[in-house]
C-alpha cells in the first residue's frame, strides 16, 4: 500500500434462492466483511451469505 491506494481484500457474497451469485460489497479486514455478511443474513430471506478473500490469483467474480 506504498502507492497510496486501499486494499479491499476481503468480499461478501450473496445467493439467491434460484442459485444466482451477487458480490455485494468489498472491505478492509474479515471482522468488517463478516459483519456485514451477518447483519445481512438475519433479515430471513432465503439468501445464503458469506465471506470469501481475494487471492492474488482471482479476478474478485462471483461463481
């Protein structure tokens, strides 16, 4: 982080119901992603949460 930009390594992704995959947000750190994850799957929709980190190797797409 030695060029000034931000690092989000950390992604929440969302499933439907009918199998289709959503990145919903990207965060700092695992505490925060998975916060966000948790809040999200306390509504009691169907929906499946859950917290991935990007590697150096992936391209950040869902599925």
């Amino acid at each position: 982080m030695n060029d000034g930009t931000v690092t989000l390594p950390w992604l929440v992704f969302r499933q439907d119901d009918n199998g289709n995959r959503y990145r919903v947000g990207r965060y700092a750190t695992r505490a925060e992603a998975q916060k966000i994850a948790d809040t999200l799957d306390g509504r009691g929709h169907q929906q499946l949460y859950w917290v991935e980190k990007l590697g150096p190797n992936a391209t950040g797409a869902a599925g």
